[in-house]
C-alpha cells in the first residue's frame, strides 16, 4: 500500500498564525489565557491548547483571565467593544484575510451600500463580517436564497465568507451584475481553501481511498471530504489517528490524505504512522498466511 499526501494540507497561514501567537503569549499571562470561543474547529489540538493553559470562554462573566484571544475567523465590532469594558488585555489573532473582508464590509457599509455576504449564516466567521458591516449586512447561502431579495435601486457590494467556493461566487457575480446597476465586487475568497481543494479532488482522482483529517465541526474539513467523495473515491473523515480503521485499508493500493485548514501537522503525523502501523500488520499477517500455508 503506497500512501500520498495531498500537496496542499493542514494549518492554513491564519490557523497556524492564531496558535503560534497563544503560545508566544502564554508566558506573558502566567499561562493562563482565555480565547473567545475555541482557538480553531479541531478539538485535539483545542484539548491540547486547553492543557497549555489557553481556555475557551463564551461569556463574558466567566472570564477571570488577564488576557484573551480573538480566534483567526475574527469577532463582530460588539465583541471587542463588550471585552474592552471588561477589562481584559486583546490579543487579536484575527487572520489578516479576514480582517480584509470586515474593512470592506465596514467602509462600504458606511458608503451606504447593501452588503451581501456569500456565506453560512452560522459560522462564526459570517457572524463577525455581519456585524461591521453597519447593520447594511445580508447574509445568504446560495443563489436561490440571494435570488429572494429585490434590492431595487440600492448599491451592492458583493464579499464572500474566506472558505467558499469559486463557482458559486462567480455565479452570485454574474447574477448580480446582470440584474443590477450599482454592483462592486470583492472576491475575498482565501487561496488556502482553494488550493486544499484543488489538491484534494487531484489526488482522489488517483487513489483507492481518500482519508480527509480534520475537525468534524470544521467546515472546509467537511467540504474536503465532500470534494473527495463526489469524484467517486471511497472517503472516510476522520478527527485524529484513533478513529482509523484498519479495515478500511484492507485490499487498498493507494491511500490518499488531505487536511483541513484548522488540522495541525502532529495530527496528520500520527495518522500516517497509524497507516504505516497498520500497512506493516497487514504485509505480516500475508507473510504470516503464506508460511502457514508452506
Ligand atoms: Fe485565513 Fe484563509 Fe486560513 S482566510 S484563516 S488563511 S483559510
């Protein structure tokens, strides 16, 4: 059994940013830092950052650190507001990408334009975008959602959640600029999401069986794992190297693996040695059959 990685996997440049600031933060607050939800969607490395000493917080009453952490998908201008009233030092981690979307939700909000967000109403990503854009914000899912308004007469300004797909957008673009007049566009879609996806659906193409790591409450792991699965290759998601069944290997030529963008690189290590593990079990139970059979 051969196994490949995807050329693209695991921590994107704003994930990895957010956890190598906590810990570079850490000593500085006695080791004991809050972050406003958890860190990233992965919960083996959210167990890990807890035993650091990093803990998540989701109200504001609970906190009795000094300091607190704003996650890579960044918070609403509410939130910084509310945690600056508490008295608590802010380490923003918020990833420079994301940053980029609020500054022109924000800025064109004030300009007076309707703001349209390509996103997941619930994702906390969506949820702060949402929130700087001057209460001009909508947030819709799909083109059929979008397709509800009337937006008559009003400017538009069309931003994107980091994570979502290019064809949708592009799509939601063309809709838009045909159907209204006053129609800016930013395609604030991050690279990281898509080049995980390119390489994913890529190596799926090329192999018996896809194995996707990642948090099962992370979306763009989600979306990996989906890709994976619509080109026809047997997929399995799984969180870390404990959930990997050895059955699923059994029979398997190439195995390939791909990350999310929240998946650190020690959790990918552990999965491919398990794999290794179990490659080796299963050459030595042949050698084992063939010298029972001599
Ligand atoms: Fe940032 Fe892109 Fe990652 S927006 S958090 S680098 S997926």
């Amino acid at each position: 059994m051969k196994i490949f990685k995807a050329q693209h996997a695991g921590f994107c440049f704003g994930v990895k940013n957010a956890v190598e600031m906590a810990e570079k933060n850490l000593p500085n607050y006695d080791n004991n830092i809050a972050s406003w939800g958890p860190l990233i969607h992965n919960p083996p490395e959210v167990n890990r950052l807890t035993n650091l000493g990093i803990i998540p917080r989701e109200n504001l009453d609970d906190i009795n650190e000094k300091a607190i952490l704003i996650r890579a998908h960044g918070v609403s201008p509410v939130i910084f507001k509310d945690l600056s009233i508490h008295n608590v030092d802010i380490i923003d981690c918020t990833c420079p990408f994301v940053s980029k979307v609020q500054n022109i939700a924000h800025d064109y909000g004030k300009k007076g334009y309707t703001i349209l967000i390509l996103g997941n109403k619930s994702h906390p990503e969506v949820i702060g975008i949402l929130g700087w854009s001057n209460d001009k914000g909508i947030v819709f899912a799909d083109l059929e959602e979008l397709k509800k308004y009337d937006f008559k007469d009003q400017k538009l300004c069309l931003v994107s959640q980091t994570t979502q797909n290019i064809d949708l957008f592009i799509k939601v673009e063309d809709y838009l600029k045909n159907k209204y007049k006053e129609v800016i566009v930013f395609n604030t879609i991050c690279s990281a999401t898509r080049k995980r996806q390119e390489a994913a659906i890529q190596l799926a193409n090329q192999v018996d069986l896809m194995i996707v790591v990642g948090g099962l409450n992370s979306a763009n792991t989600q979306k990996l794992a989906q890709l994976c699965n619509e080109t026809g290759c047997i997929t399995k998601l799984i969180e870390n190297a404990d959930s990997l069944q050895s059955k699923w290997l059994c029979g398997i030529k190439n195995v390939g693996l791909t990350a999310g963008a929240s998946t650190p690189d020690w959790i990918i290590k552990e999965v491919i040695k398990k794999m290794e593990e179990i490659k080796n079990e299963n050459l030595g139970s042949k050698v084992d059959g063939g010298d029972n059979m001599e």
